[in-house]
C-alpha cells in the first residue's frame, strides 16, 4: 500500500518553519507497514493545493494533508481537498459546537471567522479535534483515502495516533510492519560507507540499507518489512551483524545512542572524571556532556582563548597535548583532553581550520591533527564531534 504526504502552507516554502509533520507522519506510516513514496509541499494557494492533493490520490491509496485548517482566508485546504475530489463544502452543527465548547471552557468566545472551520468536504467523515479549534476529515474515494489533519504539530500527532491509525488499519486491514534499526558511526565519510555496503544498497531486497549524513557523522539505516515486529527484527539482526563486522569500531551506537551519551556513560560506569580545555569550540563539548544526567560533577570545563591557543598550535604543533596534560594535572583528574583550533587558512571562500585534538590518562596519550574546512559552525560542530570520538577511543581502549 502506498502513502502521500501533502504539506500546505507558505511559512514552509518560505523556510520559516521546518516541517517536522511530514517526518512524524512518515515514521507512524511506515511503523503499520505503509509505503511512502512521495512528500509535497505546497503553498496556501486553493488551486495548486487541489493540483497537488489529486496527483496524489492518483498514484497512492492513502493521502495525509497537514495545514491550511485554521480560520483565515489563506488556511485553504478544505477548499482544495473538495476541489480536488469534486465535492462542495457543508456546514456540519456538530464540528462548530465543538469549537465552540473549546473556546467556552476556556472562558473565551468564538470569533466569527471560526466558522469557516467548521466546513468539510460533503460526505466526508469529520474527525473532531479536542485538543484544537480545526476540525479533521477523511475523503473515501473508492479505494482511496484522503485525510486531511491539522498543521500544529501536537494537535496532529494526537489525532494520527488516536484516530488516523486505528482508522487505517482497520479499514485496509494493515497486518504488516516496517521496521528500522540505525547504526551511526563517526570517522568514516559517508561515500566510503557506501563503498563498503554497495551490495546490500544495490539489491533491492528485505531489508533495505541506505545511508544519511551529517556533519562529521553517517548513520546507516536498515529497514525491514514483516507481519510482524520480531519477524522484521529477525532480518534485521544478520544484515546488522554483517555490517558491524564490515565497519568495525567506527560503529559507536545505535538509534538514538549519540556520541556524548556513549562517553558521559563510559565515564559514570568507570566512575572516571575528565578536565577537557576547548579553544575555538566555545565550551560547546563541556556542555554536551554536562547535559547528561549525573555526568555534569565529572566534568572540569575549561575555555583557553582561542587567539591565544590558536598561536601556540601554530608554533608548536602539540600545544593541545601541553594543555590536556597541564588540565588533567590541575583538576586531579582521571582524563585529561584538549582541542585548539587554530587560524583559517586559505580563501574566503573555501577556508580551512587546522587544529588538534588530545586525550591523556596516566598511561595512555592520543592525538589527532585535523584540518576542517566549511563555515565556523560546520567546523565547530566537526570538532566536537571528533574530539568526544577521540575520547570514546580512549576509554574503550581503541587504537587511532
């Protein structure tokens, strides 16, 4: 069975609000074994909205509509979805008294314009919203189903779970799962990634395995489909054994694991404290992993001035070393680590930060230099990421 996702709304096309819907909905979908080929934005515009709500109710089964529900004359998805379906709209009592009792209990009256809210396409099923003013609706075509939900992520997601799902399994007898598993990895690019698994993302079979990348990390999602979650996990299980053994190390966590949550548990298991300087990162890895619940005493945060450390690194490569091992001494703790980024090099147009990266115990030392290219951000966010790699090496007793 295939899905459609048709956002609406101009703030989206615009960039002022990322649409976080199309990717809940996405996951509930494919978690009751819905195939989602296709997401569309559109703006709040009735006719290109009814285009895009029938293109896709021609090539899917079940289309979600999120947005354009709400009371003022640019919120134009019942007109579209009636457009598209050819239907006209209908006033229904029962939607506007529940608008009514919504803003009643708040001790407010309905506006005028509220009332538009309480038309949907004629013979459509009214979804009620007690947790908002827009009232949903689903459109039977046939076969077919369009589902029209509000653009408020909470109101949405309450009535996806609580109507739109057991509304979909029910009506097309839904039996089957999708499930994922992600494995994410830090030190190896995504295309080298690709690389190693070309063959299990070029056959097409159950499980699918693709890749997704972000700054200075790559997960690697496997996805499968079964009657059943243990089925989907057993496949799962020999494809995910398969890429470990490919990939080795590089693999430190799976689905929500994050990279300060693998090294704030390492230091709380080993009942272990680290003094870390940053100079370049503005304090930004002391504060990922003070984050963390019960990690925050364990860490002794320390911000050198980065024009300062910067020439030090340009003087003397192993300054991050100096200051990881000075850090580790002055705090009388188990870890020592520091990071220097040092002064942009090259055009301004395509500049690139040098830097170095150290962690030292009592016993051990690593370091790392890099070379970061990309804005400031980009770079902050590599350095980071590199340096809690570094430390999650140590701790684990990896080599480099």
């Amino acid at each position: 069975m295939r899905a459609e996702i048709v956002s609406i709304g101009s703030e989206l096309l615009l960039g002022q609000i990322v649409d976080t819907n199309a990717a809940v909905i996405a996951r509930h979908l494919a978690a009751i074994g819905i195939d989602l080929f296709h997401k569309v934005t559109v703006g709040d515009n009735r006719d290109r909205a009814a285009q895009a709500v029938g293109t896709a109710l021609g090539r899917a089964e079940v289309v979600v509509t999120t947005g354009g529900l709400g009371p003022t004359a640019d919120d134009v998805t019942r007109e579209a979805a009636a457009l598209a379906t050819g239907r006209e709209l209908e006033f229904v009592p029962a939607l506007m008294a529940d608008i009514e009792a919504f803003f009643q209990a708040r001790g407010l009256p309905a506006s005028p314009s509220n009332r538009r809210q309480a038309y949907i396409p004629r013979g459509a099923v009214p979804l009620p919203n007690p947790v908002g003013t827009a009232p949903c609706f689903i459109v039977e075509e046939g076969d077919r189903a369009l589902i029209s939900l509000p653009g408020v992520p909470r109101e949405m997601e309450h009535l996806l779970l609580s109507r739109v799902l057991p509304y979909l399994r029910a009506r097309y007898h839904l039996a089957g799962v999708i499930v994922s598993r992600l494995l994410r990895l830090v030190g190896l690019g995504e295309s080298r990634v690709g690389e190693a698994l070309s063959d299990f993302m070029t056959t097409g079979s159950n499980p699918t395995v693709g890749t997704m990348a972000h700054l200075g990390q790559v997960d690697v999602r496997i996805a499968a489909k079964a009657g059943d979650d243990a089925t989907a996990r057993a496949l799962i299980a020999p494809v995910e054994a398969e890429i470990r053994a490919r990939l080795g190390d590089v693999v430190f966590g799976v689905d929500g694991d994050t990279l300060e949550g693998v090294v704030g548990a390492l230091l709380s298991e080993r009942d272990l404290t680290l003094a870390l300087v940053e100079a370049g990162t503005g304090g930004l890895i002391a504060e990922r992993l003070s984050s963390l619940p019960g990690v925050a005493p364990r860490i002794q945060g320390l911000i050198a001035p980065a024009d300062v450390a910067a020439r030090r690194l340009e003087a003397r490569g192993e300054a991050a070393d100096d200051l990881a091992r000075a850090a580790m001494v002055w705090a009388k703790a188990d870890i020592g680590a520091a990071v220097v980024l040092g002064q942009a090099e090259g055009d301004g147009a395509s500049p690139v930060h040098p830097g170095r990266i150290a962690v030292v115990t009592g016993s051990t030392a690593q370091s790392l230099d890099v070379r970061f290219g990309g804005d400031f951000r980009q770079v902050r966010t590599r350095a980071q990421v590199m340096s809690l790699d570094r430390l999650r090496r140590v701790l684990l007793g990896l080599g480099s």
